[in-house]
C-alpha cells in the first residue's frame, strides 16, 4: 500500500514507481490533456481584453493634456516636445484600438 500524493488516500499501486491513486492519476491524465486547448483559450481570451481596453486616458482629456503641454506654448523646450509627442502617441493607439477591435 502507498500514500497518494495528491488527495492522501492509501492506494495499492500498479506500478513501483506510482505516487498517486487511480482516481488522482485519471484526473491528472484529463488536465493534461486539456492543458493545450485551455492554454490556447487563456492567449485568444488576454489579446481579446488587450483590444478592448479602453485607452489609458480618455480622449478629451487627451486633447486637454496635449493643448496644455504644446511646445508653443513652452518655449519648444525639450520637455514639452517629448510630453506632446507621447501624448499624441496615445491619441494614435487609442484611434488604433477603435479601428482594430471586433467588439
Ligand atoms: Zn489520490
């Protein structure tokens, strides 16, 4: 008799080597041989929700953002043309994700 490592229920194995019962051993086979599918599921189900993430900030306060922080009105120094820049970026993808969604 043995010790099945998974629930603790004693077992009589088939094998020498066996560490669970019978039971455990079947569901494990099942896990096992639904990883694939569930793994693929888990990939389509992050990208789906990467897609329908609402931009980070909304578009009007986007717009607000890139007003405040235009090189114009900063002397073009060198802060407000990387803050605009990637403020603008962010009007880009968040146009992007409403043109790629399927939602
Ligand atoms: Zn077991």
């Amino acid at each position: 008799m043995k010790v099945c490592t998974h629930c603790g229920e004693s077992f009589e194995p088939k094998f020498p080597t066996a560490k669970l019962c019978y039971s455990c051993w079947l569901l494990r086979e099942a896990m096992l041989e639904e990883y694939p599918e569930l793994e693929r599921e888990v990939r389509t189900l992050r990208l789906a929700l990467e897609r329908k993430a609402p931009p980070a900030i909304p578009p009007d306060i986007l717009k607000i953002l890139i007003g405040c922080c235009h090189p114009d009105k900063h002397g073009n120094s060198k802060s407000s043309n990387t803050a605009t820049r990637w403020l603008l970026e962010q009007r880009t993808s968040a146009t992007q994700f409403k043109e790629t969604s399927p939602w």
